[in-house]
C-alpha cells in the first residue's frame, strides 16, 4: 500500500552510537558515540534506554521544542516485548506508540507518524528506534560469552539510537510518500543469512512502490536499502533483474556502509535497527540539505526471527517498508 503525503515534512534528527560505529567512516557525523557497551549503566539492556532518552533530548534541543509541545513519541527496539523502548519512555514522558517489525521499525514508525500528520490528528511527533549488539545477540543468537564462530553470510548488530523530528511546518525535507510492504517468505532457514531473508521483501516493496507512484527507478538519485549486508545487496540487485525487471541504479546499503568492512570484524556489515537511521540521518540528509541529493528512497529491512520458530524448524519472513524523502525546493 503506497501512500501520498501533502504537508509531512522532515524537521531535524539525532544519532547516538556505540564504539564499534565509532570506528566506522560516518564517526565525526554522529551527534554523540559511547567507547563502552554499558554507557555507564549496569546491564545491555538499561544502557539501550538511555540512548533512547538522549537521543530525544538531543533532537529536543536541536528542534527547540520542550516535552509538552511533543504530540507523540513512536519508537521501537528489538528486544522482547520492546523493553528498551518502554522503559526509555517512562524517562522521556511523551504519549508512546511502540512499534516492532524487527529491522524495518525505523521506516514503519515514519510511516506512521506521516500518516496521522498528514491525517491532522497530530502536528508532529518524534520518531526513535534503538538496536544494540549484545542485547541483540544475546536474545536472538548466543550468548556473546560463548564466542562461537560465526558464518560469512553473518551480520554485525549496530548498536546506537536514532531519532527524527516529523511535522507539519514546513521545512528542507518533505515526506513525499510511503509504501507498506507485504510479508515475503521463500522458505530460508538459515538464521545466519538474514541478507537472503530480506532481499525478497526489498524487492517486492520497491517494485510495489515504482508501480504504484508509476515512477521508474532513475527517478531516484538514491535508494537505500536498511541491513542486507554485502551478500543480501547482491541478491537483492539480482532478485530485482530476474523477477521484476528492474536494474538498481544508484544504489546501496547502509550494513554495507556503516563498518569499515575490510578493517572492522563485522561478517558481511551492519543489522539492527539503528543501522539504517544511523546512516541516513548522520550522512544522508545533509546531503539532501546541501542539494548533493534530492530523491531518496529509504527501503528499511526487517527478518520477522523468533527463536521459537526457528527450534520448530520453520521458515524465517520478512517484511520491508519504503519511504520517499525529498528536497523541498519551495524553501532556499
């Protein structure tokens, strides 16, 4: 389902990172990086809600506005029952909207707050979404004392919060439209392939988007795709020519941009749910405010995994969602 918007737009935004994104190439772009996992805090958990606090504080700041003025908060993390998420919003004291859909969370949470803006039921909201590498590996996979191996085709969880401001006052970005994308599964097993999961569902909500905006891919001086990784990229590229006749142009992916690949010990790159807006909001927008870039596609990814599911040998899905950002030519 493809959506139009006509008065959404893009205010600020904010981006807090762990040590290992610090050592990555968009570093001196982060509002704030910690050199620790714990951000002086006693446990993974605790310390992923309190990015989330500062990263809403950070971007409070940027946009000049207090709590009160704030209509609603829409965030998410990946652990269960969005526990960073929740306890953050006792902190940060503005009506929650929390969302799950794994590594796409940061996109469908813009969507949502395009939608009710554009709706008129609110005038603005922040949107957050937070992913940290040991909370994260320790629920989904092993536990991080264990230092098993790991396979090639594995990705590296980022870990940092990330926040954007939405609303109704125009600015330099407008929220041009978005697409809800369909749960896609073509039966892989292998959670340690989590590009293979997503790059079918990347592609089906990007052929969903072109065909309902009627648009052709070089409309986009960009498209981003959120934690395929440098195997899932390629499948994705490959998918799209073969079933949908589309040949990516302008392209890449932010697991694949947000490590140093060949130097840092990440697997194939980036996941999580901060990998995309990390990237996007640190590197990407200012390049749409210095009109280096003026159409974006944001294509977050997200492998629907359950730990239950997977000991009951069952298929891993996934979803991905699409956001159209671009450069408000009507302000200077």
């Amino acid at each position: 389902m493809t959506v139009k918007y006509n008065n959404v737009y893009l205010n600020n935004t904010s981006t807090i990172s762990g040590p290992y994104e610090a050592q990555g190439p968009f570093n001196k772009y982060y509002d704030k990086s910690y050199d620790d996992l714990y951000f002086g805090n006693a446990t993974w958990e605790q310390a992923e809600s309190k990015i989330i606090v500062e990263s809403v504080d950070i971007l409070l700041n940027k946009v000049m506005k207090e709590k009160k003025d704030v209509n609603l908060h829409i965030s998410g993390d990946l652990l269960n029952q969005i526990v960073a998420t929740n306890y953050a919003s006792a902190s940060i004291g503005i009506p929650l909207i929390g969302i799950y859909s794994a590594c796409s969370t940061s996109v469908l949470g813009m969507i949502i707050g395009s939608n009710m803006i554009d709706a008129k039921q609110i005038n603005n909201c922040i949107v957050s979404a937070s992913s940290h590498n040991n909370g994260s590996e320790k629920q989904f996979r092993q536990p991080v004392e264990y230092g098993g191996p790991k396979r090639k085709t594995a990705t590296f969880t980022v870990t940092g919060a990330a926040s954007c401001f939405l609303s109704s006052t125009p600015s330099k970005i407008r929220i041009e439209s978005s697409t809800i994308g369909k749960v896609v599964d073509l039966g892989v097993t292998d959670s340690s392939h989590m590009g293979a999961v997503m790059a079918p569902s990347a592609a089906s909500t990007i052929y969903q988007h072109l065909r309902e905006t009627n648009r052709d891919i070089s409309y986009y001086d960009l498209v981003l795709t959120g934690d395929l990784g440098i195997y899932g990229k390629q499948i994705l590229k490959e998918y799209l020519d073969i079933e949908y006749h589309i040949k990516l142009k302008n392209y890449n992916d932010t697991a694949c941009m947000i490590y140093d690949i060949n130097k840092q010990p990440v697997y194939a790159g980036g996941s999580g749910i901060a990998c995309m807006p990390l990237v996007a909001y640190s590197y990407i927008i200012p390049k749409m405010l210095n009109k280096e870039i003026k159409r974006v596609l944001l294509v977050a990814t997200g492998a629907l995994l359950s730990q239950t599911m997977v000991n009951q040998k069952l298929t891993i899905p996934s979803v991905s969602h699409a956001i159209s950002l671009e450069v408000n030519d009507d302000l200077s």
